[in-house]
C-alpha cells in the first residue's frame, strides 16, 4: 500500500537523533526509559515529525495523553491566551476561575446522582496517592486494596499498589505497609476446560474469600480497580465481577475508587469507564488525556468523602495549574463537540475487526479484546501454545517503528501490543497504520525462523 501520511527520509532513527540520543545518554539516567530513539520536531493530530524529516502515524498517543491529539488548535489557542494573563499564581495562594468551572463540569459528568466534590493535581500518580489519603481520611481506617497486574503510579505508595515488579518495583523497596492485592479477572488465561461464566463465579468467590484470609473489611479504607487495566495487558473484567466488588464495598463500608487514569475521558467511548458497568464509584482518579498533553490529575467524588480532609491537608504547589485546568476544560469541550465517544466506538469497531483478521492469518496472535477504542493483541508461541513471546512483541514495536509506526507494549509478561491512537485520527491514516502493523509483524513471523510461524 502507498504511505499517504508516513514519510521518511532517513533511517530510523535519523543522524540528527543519533547525535541528540548520545547527548541524552550523557546526561540522562538509562532509568528514564524511551520506546522510541528519535527525538520529535513537531506534532499535529495523531501524525508526529522527527528532527530528521521523518513523519509517523501515532498509535501510542503519549501512553494515552492525546486523545483529543497533538495540538489541537482549540488547546492551543486556550494555552496561548492564559499564558498571555498569567501563568500560576497557586490556587492556595490566589485562585482562579477556571479551577472552580473544571470541578463543576467534572462532578456533573462524573456518575452518580450525589453531591460531588473534585481537587486537582499534577499527576495520575498524585491523583492516585491522594485518593488514598482522603479516603483513610474518612474512613478512619489504614487498609488499600488494588489488584494483581494493577498499575498505579511509581510514587512509593502507587509503587506499592502497582502488581508488576520489574520494571516498576524491583530493587525500590521497602514499600507502604496496609497494601492488599486481589485477584482480578483474566479471561483468556483462565483454567482449561473452565467456560467464562464458570470462571467469573470462580474470581468471585476468590475475592469473597480474600476478605476473610488476607484483608479484613473492617481494616479496608478503599478498593482501587482500573476499570480495565492498561499496563496490565488492556484486561477487561465481567459486569459481575465488578458490580460484586462494589456490593461488597458497600456493604463493609469500603470506598471504591475507579482509577480512570489511562481509560477516562471518551478512550473506551464514554467519559468514564466505568460507566460501562453501571457501577458508581466512591471516588475517581483522572489524568492523562484530560489535559491533552499538559500535567494536571485529579479526584472526583462524594462532597462527604471529598469534605473529610482539613484544610492544608491536600494540594500542593503547581496542583491544578491555570494552564491545566484551561487545556482540561477545552478538552472537554473538544470531546463534546466532535462527538469523540462516539468516535471512539467507531475507531475500536474498525480495529478489533483489522486485529481478528490479522489473528486468522498469524499464529502468533493469541488474543484480540478491547472496549471503544481501547484495543489490543497478545502475542504468543502459538494458538495452542499460549507461552506469552515477550521477544516477539520487541521486534514487531521495533520493526513497526522503523517503518513510520509509534506502538507500545502493555502486560505483565510484556507481550500485549496496545493501540492509544488519537480519537481524532482520520480513517486514512488508521488505515495506514494498521496496515504498517501488519506488515511489521509480516516482518518478524516470516523473516526469523525463531518467532511464530504463520498458518
């Protein structure tokens, strides 16, 4: 297929980003990882320019920070008029409007019919960590519940959540105390011979027995669930699943917080992602996407539970930066205007259906799932060797990105390639880049002998 929208000029990557990735090397810690080796120049929508004339379709979409794309003019013209008043002042110090309108337009969007309450951050990380402090707040009690293959942030406390140790725990302890990991629905590694609901019931019961063997309710000040996990591998659980644990929340007293840091703001085709299970949560983490590439997090919830900290007790000095929260606010207007839930549907319909292709003709695809536009693949040894194949994933994102294609990896065994593409992107250029995909994992099936064969 003719390249319409990837254009290279060079190598990947480029002279000029050789010599600036030795300078980064320099000066850089080898800690600050980087799944691309060229340095961008410039970015519009979800096509990203290097500082060697190269052009590249983007699907990684910053990790998810970009669902409205890069630069969106309306973003940018937001940022380029606060800059002009004023730049910060601390919201503790001296306030500003667009704080006050960004909560207000949170909490009437955030589910649930209930009085709410929404404070701002810097990070999903922070949102993440003052989540818990609210919630141990309120509730008097020190417990935090995540779950296996959860991420949450690399603060200590987010650190301790998280259930993947390398990269993101090994060698940092020691950690938090009163952090509890439960068990988390994984479909397609479920027990041979078990059916789906046969195994939602086992999950259950699971977690219903964790309460009694690991963690007692009464010692529990919150339940933190993505409502579908991102770095975990793009896993989706059942409505049961999730409604089950929000019954029991309710019934012990337990908050239940939705951290809604990579699946907010329309990436699955609503808002929320929760939204999908017809499932209220206590409290809701957001950050990502809800500032379009400008730092900002937050924290929405129940006025009551919200109310519990005193004053000074949460905040922080660029929390809920002007700039923040006026490239949030635009964000949501962009989502409004440009109908990107619905587009999100119609862009995760697209790629699922190009991914259930591709898995008809590769051996090396094990899994295809996603909700909205919130789509991955997991790579294999093969259909009837589902040995995770780590290595493969490498050489497929390596080889995709050499040929104009920016993709991540996700999963605890790191085989899973996720799609985070802009929800702006044109059907073209979608097409465009499935189509790189594809052939990058041509690329490595066909040509190394070592990986998956092809049917």
């Amino acid at each position: 297929m003719e390249k319409k929208f990837v254009k290279l000029q060079t190598a990947i990557p480029g002279p000029k980003s050789n010599e600036l990735f030795e300078f980064r090397n320099k000066y850089v810690p080898k800690g600050i990882s980087n799944n691309c080796t060229s340095f961008v120049k410039k970015a519009q929508g979800a096509l990203v320019e290097d500082v060697d004339g190269n052009t590249y379709i983007d699907f990684a979409g910053a990790i998810g920070t970009l669902n409205v794309g890069h630069t969106h003019p309306r973003v940018v013209r937001a940022l380029q008029e606060q800059v002009s008043q004023f730049i910060h002042t601390g919201f503790n110090v001296m306030m500003y409007e667009s704080y006050i309108k960004l909560a207000e337009r949170l909490c009437k969007l955030a589910p649930g019919k209930f009085a709410k309450q929404a404070a701002f951050f810097n990070s999903g990380a922070e949102a993440v960590e003052n989540a818990v402090k609210i919630a141990r707040k309120y509730t008097k009690r020190q417990g935090i519940v995540s779950f296996t293959r959860g991420f949450h942030g690399r603060t200590l406390m987010t650190m301790t959540m998280t259930g993947k140790v390398k990269p993101y725990k090994y060698g940092f302890g020691p950690f938090a105390p009163e952090v509890y990991k439960a068990p988390y629905p994984y479909f397609y590694r479920r027990p041979d011979g078990m059916n789906e609901e046969q195994y939602s019931a086992m999950i259950i019961e699971q977690f219903e027995q964790f309460l009694l063997a690991e963690a007692a309710p009464e010692s529990i000040a919150a339940v933190v669930m993505e409502p579908i996990q991102g770095e975990g591998g793009f896993i989706i659980p059942d409505a049961a699943f999730v409604k089950t644990v929000r019954e029991i929340c309710s019934q012990h007293g337990i908050l239940f917080i939705a951290d809604e840091i990579q699946t907010g703001f329309a990436r699955t085709g609503k808002y929320f992602a929760i939204e999908h299970f017809d499932v209220v949560p206590d409290l809701i983490t957001i950050s990502k996407s809800m500032g379009a590439g400008v730092p900002i997090s937050g924290v929405i919830g129940r006025a009551d539970v919200m109310d519990a900290a005193d004053v000074g007790e949460i905040g922080g000095t660029y929390a809920g930066s002007p700039l923040g929260c006026r490239a949030a606010l635009t964000v949501l207007d962009i989502i409004e205007s440009e109908n990107l839930n619905e587009r999100a549907q119609i862009l995760g319909d697209s790629v699922l259906k190009k991914m259930k292709l591709f898995a008809e003709r590769f051996e090396c695809i094990g899994d295809v799932r996603g909700l909205g536009a919130m789509c991955a693949m997991e790579i294999v040894k093969g259909k009837h060797d589902m040995t995770p194949d780590k290595q493969a994933v490498n050489k497929i994102i390596k080889e995709a990105n050499e040929r104009g294609l920016m993709i991540l990896s996700a999963g605890i065994y790191g085989n899973v390639i996720r799609i985070l593409m802009p929800l702006t992107i044109t059907d073209d250029q979608l097409e465009e880049g499935l189509q790189i995909l594809e052939e990058a994992i041509e690329a490595v099936v066909v040509n190394d002998p070592g990986e998956s064969v092809r049917r």
